[in-house]
C-alpha cells in the first residue's frame, strides 16, 4: 500500500529521535509515541466528517509535523473527492498536482493510471461498476477451489446455478 509506506517513512525518524525510557511491565499503551502506520493511514483514508475529533486532532499534529504525509493526505483526500462526486474530468490537474510533489510512490501510482488514462477517467466519470461480476467471479473462484480440482464441469455447472 501506497500509503502506509509513507506513513512508515515518516514515522520511522521521529521513533527513533524519541529517548527510549524505562516503563512499568504492566502498562499497555506508551504516551509519546506515534500511532501505528496503519492507524494513520485509516484516519487519512476516512471521511474527515465521519473521524472522531480525538483522532482528527491527532492526524493534524501528525500532518503538521511532516510536510511529505501532509502532501500524500492532501493528495487521497482530493481522490476521495473525485471518486465520490464523479469528477474524472479532474484527474488531469490531480495528476499534475501529484508531480509537482516528492512523492516517488504516488509518482507510480500517476504513471500506472497515465498507462489507460481513458479507462481510469470513464472510471471516475460514470455511477457503473464491475463489483457485482468481480464478486461473481470470486465466488464461482471458491466453489472450483472447494472440489479440489476433481469436479467435472457439469458437477460445478450445478453447483454455481444452485449455490445462494
């Protein structure tokens, strides 16, 4: 993921600057320390209207103290945006925006949606999507899996038609 490599990125000098002090075998949470990666990357990753306002005055000093995950926040949000309001006539200056950044790994992710630009833009343009097939697919995936490779095909035909 994208995002908790940047996060780790950037969380990995302010452990290490932190002093390591002596602590109570019996305490579970340790004040001082930054959240875990993944914390931080479900805080950027949520509505900010839906975050709880301790863990959104958390990111904002974690945002502030790093101006390269400030940028990649800033960058998913605008995404988010896009993808909820269907505004994929937007991804252009997105993309620009991005660049115009030090961010190598969401320079990658510019450079994979620049490859089908057309398909990524129709994605992010129209209400259609291809979650109920994926599903389909995934489902008929595990029925194959569960004969272990000994069904024929009419004995799976019959399991995908009769299967809820």
């Amino acid at each position: 993921m994208v995002a908790v490599s940047l996060v780790v990125a950037a969380a990995s000098p302010q452990e290490a600057a932190q002093p390591q002090a002596e602590e109570p075998a019996n305490t579970t949470a340790r004040p001082g320390l930054a959240p875990k990666p993944r914390r931080v990357v479900r805080w950027i990753m949520t509505n900010p209207q839906h975050l709880p306002e301790a863990d959104a005055a958390e990111l904002k000093e974690i945002r502030a103290a790093c101006p390269h995950l400030d940028a990649a926040a800033r960058h998913v949000r605008d995404f988010a945006v896009m993808m909820r309001n269907l505004r994929g006539d937007q991804l252009p200056a997105w993309m620009d925006r991005v660049l115009a950044d030090d961010l190598p790994a969401l320079h990658s992710l510019v450079n994979g949606m620049r490859r089908d630009l057309d398909a990524v833009t129709a994605a992010l343009s129209t209400p259609w999507s291809s979650g109920q097939v994926e599903g389909q697919v995934t489902r008929i995936k595990l029925l194959k899996r569960m004969g272990f490779g000994r069904t024929n095909l009419d004995l799976l035909r019959r399991r995908i038609l009769h299967s809820p």
